[in-house]
C-alpha cells in the first residue's frame, strides 16, 4: 500500500477553500476511502479498485475516466486487463459507502 496517505482537509485547506463543515465532510470521505484501502490490502490500490470496481457493477455501462499523466493513464489502461473483484471486495465496497446518495 502506498504510504503517501492523503491528509485530511482540515490539515491542508486553508480556511477560504471550504466551510468548516464541508471540511469535516472530506475528513470523513478521505477517511473513509483510506479504510477501505486498508480493507482491501493495499492492493488493488483504490484507483484501480474503483476502476475494477465500476467495470465489474452489472448497472454501470461504460467508464470515463479522467487522467492528469502518462503514468495514470497506463494504471489506468493495466486495471483493464485486471481480473474482477472478488464478490467480498465488492460487497466491501458496497457496504462502505452504502449511505452515500447518488447524484445524477
């Protein structure tokens, strides 16, 4: 697992980038996706799970996914020929962000 774990907000937001509530909610979301990083094992690591993740879903038809290097981009493309994950992953996943609503 990498250990360059992204700090909370509240650790590097300065006071005008968002409201201390709006900093609480990232805390928490930034928390969140570590645990199930953890969960996970560290590999695959959450870029690719949530690629994995989104391509192995029967109600998702198609992925964009947004890139800022070469490098992702090729982490991106090798998640493709990843194998799926497994039922407990994705019920992992699941589970952990069952109180998210969806926009769309």
């Amino acid at each position: 697992m990498p250990t360059d774990v992204p700090k909370p907000c509240s650790e590097k937001c300065s006071a005008g980038d968002a409201t201390a509530s709006n900093r609480d909610d990232l805390d928490r979301a930034t928390a969140r996706v570590h645990d199930v990083g953890t969960a996970l094992g560290g590999r695959p690591y959450l870029p690719e799970a949530a690629l994995r993740f989104v391509l192995g879903h029967p109600q998702i038809a198609s992925v964009i996914a947004g890139t800022t290097s070469e490098r992702h981009l090729r982490e991106n493309v090798r998640a493709l020929d990843e194998p799926q994950l497994s039922e407990s992953d994705m019920r992992l996943i699941i589970g952990a962000f069952a109180d998210v609503q969806l926009r769309v």
